[in-house]
C-alpha cells in the first residue's frame, strides 16, 4: 500500500506541474509552501507522525523597508546594510507560516502511561522568516542564503493533535490512539532559528548537456523551550537543470527563473547535537512524561526534485537515528512538497 501511495504522490505530482504557467521570475511573485509529513507513507505509525506546514512567502519588491534594515541582523557585516542603505539591500524576502505536528508512541491500544516509550504531544506554531539571498554574481564567490526565524506557538492539548488526528484516522479507517490522556501538559512555546546555506562550489559541475551535480552544506541553530540544538548537514543533487534554490525550494535566487522542466535526485545526511527536545524532555515548567533522550541524532534525506514553470514539488524520505534510549529501532518517514509561484 505504500508503494502505491509513493506512486500516486509521484504522479499527481508531475500532472500538477504539467498544468503550470510556463515561466515566471521567481523573486518577482507571491510564493506559497505547502509541506505534508506522514510517516504511513514510508513507515510506521509512531513517533513523529505527521507534520503540516503552510507559508507564503512575498516577493522582493513587497519588503518594507524597515524590515531591509532589519536584515542587519542576518548579514551585519554587509556594507549595504551597515550604512543603514535600506534601499541597497534588494536580496531580502520574508514568509509567514502556520505548522501543525504531532507526536505519539508506538502501542496505539494502550490506555496507561507507557514509560519506555515518547510522550504523546501536539504543536500548533506561527511562524515569521525573514531571509537573505545572496547569490553572488562573482563566480569565484560562494552563493548562500541566510535566514532568520521566529517560531511563536503552543504545546499540549491547545494544539487539538489528538482531535485532528482522530478524524484523519476515522477517515482512512486507521487504528485510534488511546493514550491521549497521557500527552504533554499546555505550554507556550518559542523558537529561534537562525540558518546559512551554501551552493557549493558555487556553481554546479557540469557533467553533460544538462546534467549537473552540485553540493548544498547547511549550518542551522536553535534556541527554545521547544527545541535547542545545532545542525550542520550536506546534501548532494544530480540531474537535469539543477534549480539554484540551494536544496530548500522556498527561496530561489534571481537568476533560478522558473522557466523550462527540471528533475533531479539528491541524498544527503544531518548531524544534530540537542540540548533540549521538548517532545523528549516533557515540560519546561512542570512535571510529565519524559525519555532519557540522545544528545546525537543523525538523519539522512533522499528523494526527488521536479520543476516546470511556476511549479515545484520534492519528494522526501528521512531516515532518523534512535532519538531517546531504548527505542525500538529507527524511524522513517515521508514528505511531499509543494512550491507555486503566482
């Protein structure tokens, strides 16, 4: 059954983006991101289980100039911001987004606590990103793209996990978890994450008419009641046309216009060091569940990429190390992503 879903996700993927417009500059248009995690796709029902992910990201010429000052913060060694020029810094976009996750043990039958096993939690976050891309003209300068969020949200009950969860399992017939009762008490939540990534070496290497292969490496921190870690990873993509939006589809340089057809594949893998995982640890301010959670975490990414005029979609499997101390083997899942310029 999960071949099949893998497979109607694949093509109704390429069918959507046979509809697309045929072109359009990727900077001069509203952006909208659409993120579907499930790990029924790929693997089993536990663990994180399914993630939602919304954003709208604007265009260039939409940025105010107070927030082109702001971007001091990402780059405030750039010249063009230092001097308080807001008008030089033209390379600032910025997103809000809504995100929903959840969060369960294995045993779905099982009413009482399970101590051996994660919390049952539930997330409901808004999020504000403002971000950099500096795509330098300079071939012997290595492009990035810089970014700064602002995660402001609720765990516990106030996330309605356990209802939304109940209906979709309703839906496609699925077995009920029931052990809600036991998840993570309501606690407000606050991330900052702060992200730099690199197109290595800058431009990709050509290994034939069209084909090409190209690097992207990534840094990312955060810090929060949610999650506070580090995450240095790398990412290798090959194949035909490779889009310049440094592996994450959500903001693309001037020169990636979306125009043409584009497929490639990628594989890449992340080394997380976590202080602090909420859905681990339990509650910041007052006593629950919690697992003796590891401190590394190591998650390896493959899948997909395909691209036709204003439309993008990546399909992603992650593989994730154990995460907490006697649980009972790896996690996968899936994710499919979509990307419209309009």
């Amino acid at each position: 059954m999960r071949v099949r879903s893998l497979r109607s996700i694949l093509i109704l993927s390429f069918s959507l983006g046979t509809l697309a417009p045929a072109s359009v500059w990727a900077n001069d248009s509203w952006r909208v991101v659409f993120n579907i995690d499930n790990d029924f796709i790929v693997g089993e029902d536990r663990h994180y289980t399914n993630g939602l992910f919304l954003e709208v990201i604007a265009p260039q010429d939409r940025v105010p100039n107070w927030m082109r000052r702001a971007a001091w913060i990402l780059s405030p060694l750039d010249p063009a911001v230092a001097d308080g020029d807001a008008s030089a810094a033209t390379d600032v976009r910025w997103g809000v987004a809504l995100g929903h996750e959840i969060y369960t043990p294995e045993n779905s039958a099982l009413r009482s606590l399970d101590l051996a096993d994660r919390p049952y939690a539930g997330y409901f976050y808004a999020r504000f990103e403002l971000a950099r891309d500096r795509h330098r003209e300079e071939v012997e300068k290595i492009p990035y793209v810089d970014s700064l969020e602002i995660d402001v949200g609720v765990v516990g009950p106030a996330a309605f996990a356990r209802q939304s969860q109940g209906l979709i399992h309703e839906i496609t017939n699925s077995p009920k978890f029931e052990g809600w009762d036991n998840q993570l008490r309501n606690e407000p939540a606050l991330t900052l994450r702060r992200s730099r990534y690199w197109r290595l070496p800058g431009e990709p290497i050509e290994l034939g008419e069209g084909i090409a292969v190209d690097l992207i490496g990534s840094v990312i921190a955060e810090l929060g009641n949610v999650k506070t870690a580090g995450t240095g990873g790398l990412l290798l993509r090959a194949g035909w046309r490779l889009p310049a939006d440094f592996g994450r589809g959500r903001f693309a340089p001037r020169d990636d216009a979306g125009t043409g057809f584009r497929l490639y594949a990628f594989a890449g893998a992340e080394f997380s060091a976590v202080v602090r995982n909420i859905f681990l640890d339990g509650n910041t301010f007052r006593d629950s569940h919690e697992v003796d959670k590891r401190t590394a975490v190591i998650r390896t990414p493959f899948g997909l990429g395909f691209v036709n005029g204003r439309f993008r979609s990546l399909l992603s499997v992650i593989w994730s190390s154990k995460e907490f101390e006697g649980q009972d083997g790896e996690d996968l899942y899936g994710r499919w992503s979509i990307i419209i310029d309009y």
